[in-house]
C-alpha cells in the first residue's frame, strides 16, 4: 500500500473558458494525480458558477470566529478540509491570479475558518500554485512575476493560513505567439507557431508542467 492512498488533491481551475490551455493543464493535472495515487477533486470555479464578489452573507459578524458562512462557502470549505493538497491552475493576469481566484480566496479563505486560529486548520496541507505566462521564457518579466507570486501567494496567503509548503510555479511560452518586451519596454508579438512546430511547442510546455507537479509530489514529507 503505497503512502498516497485515501490522499486527496483539490484541483482549482481558474479560467472562463473550457477549452483554454489552463483547463487543459489542469485535466493534465488531474490524470497526474490519479495515476499517483490521488483521489481528485477537480473544482472549476466558473463551471460550478463560481462568484468571486465578496457579498454580506460571507462577512458576516467579524467577531464570531465560529460563524456560519453562505451554504455554497461553506461547501467550499468543506473540499478545501477534505484535501491534503491544494493545486490552483490559472492564468497569469497582470503579474498575479485572476479575479476569479483572488475571490475565491477572498470570499471562502476566512477569519476562523483559513486563519485566526492557534491552530490552524489548514496546518499539514501543502500548496502548489501553477500559473501560466503568455510571456516568453526569456522576457525579463518572467522573475519578476516569479517574485510576485511567491510574496503575494504562497506568504501574504498560504503561510498566512499555517500551510508552510505552498510553491509557486510560472509556466511561460503559454500563448502560440511568442511575446516578450524588448529593452525599451515594448511589446514585440511574433509569429504563431504552426503544424510539427506546434505541437512540439506544447508538448514541451505540458512536459514542464508535470514536471514541476512530480517534483511537488516527490518533495512530500512520509510520516515516520
Ligand atoms: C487580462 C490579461 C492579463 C494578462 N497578463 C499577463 C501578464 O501579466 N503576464 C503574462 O506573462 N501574461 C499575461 N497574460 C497572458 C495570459 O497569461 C495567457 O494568455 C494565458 O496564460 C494563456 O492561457 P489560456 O489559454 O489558458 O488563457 C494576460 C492575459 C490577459 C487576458
């Protein structure tokens, strides 16, 4: 009986669209997961009908660490409970997670519930954030964004809430047309890639992104 079993990943997919290259690395993903031993729990927040705008039932009495948020939050916290990993997919929108998934944490990662507590219950879980870049690997943004999500992701949020392993991934080259800022900080917009060219340009981009996924799964700690 290998480690993994009865483990549980939750797979949020941050996108609008079913057909967009997020949705596709966080099938990817999921495949990943279950042929490791995971069982997944694939959340696709606009699929689901997700709203990521704050509304009064999810603010309710500040001071009540105990309170009782809207139905569909606590629903959500229930599946955050429930995982041992946490593996947000989304694009990268202005160097940072879309509006979807920053209301995602806003309106379900809540006082009492995600942080607040001497014990934090989300304490033990592990975190892997994978964003992808329409930038091209060698735009000079790249770290940049790189910084950004380790401070803004895995600290202002994730350490935030007691989860201490939580990593952040960008996966650049996501757009078929090469983009990158040249030294003067215009945006040049290349060719797009075609036939053999394509399909090895994503291959090559799906082959990192599960690269990075085994190298989160390999770095799990087993329990003595
Ligand atoms: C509103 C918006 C903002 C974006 N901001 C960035 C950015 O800051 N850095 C970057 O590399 N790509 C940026 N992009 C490009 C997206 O990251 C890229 O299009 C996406 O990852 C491609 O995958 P998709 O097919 O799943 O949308 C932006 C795209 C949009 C629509």
């Amino acid at each position: 009986m290998s480690h993994n079993d009865s483990r549980t990943a939750l797979i949020v997919v941050s996108h609008h669209r079913a057909d967009s290259l997020t949705a596709h690395i966080a099938r990817r993903t999921a495949t990943q997961l279950e042929d490791a031993g995971y069982a997944v729990d694939l959340l696709d927040l606009t699929a689901e009908g997700f709203d990521p705008r704050m509304n009064t039932a999810d603010q309710p009495d500040w001071n009540d660490r105990d309170k009782t948020y809207s139905p569909e939050v606590e629903d959500h916290m229930r599946r955050i409970l429930a995982a041992d990993l946490i593996i947000p997919v989304f694009p990268i929108y202005w160097g940072y997670a879309p509006a979807l998934l920053k209301g995602w944490v806003d309106r379900v990662w809540n006082y009492g519930f995600a942080y607040g507590r001497s014990k934090p219950k989300l304490a033990g879980k592990r975190m892997l954030w994978l964003g992808l870049a329409g930038a091209t690997a060698d735009d000079m943004i790249i770290p940049a964004i790189q910084t950004m999500l380790d401070t803004q992701l895995s600290g202002a949020i994730a350490y935030y809430c007691g989860v201490s392993d939580s990593r952040t991934v960008v996966l650049p080259d996501a757009e078929e047309r090469p983009q990158r800022l040249d030294a003067e900080g215009k945006l040049e917009i290349g060719d797009a890639v075609q036939g053999a060219a394509r399909d090895a340009h994503f291959a090559d981009f799906e082959r990192k992104a599960a690269e990075h996924v085994s190298d989160f799964l390999a770095a799990d700690r087993v329990p003595a």
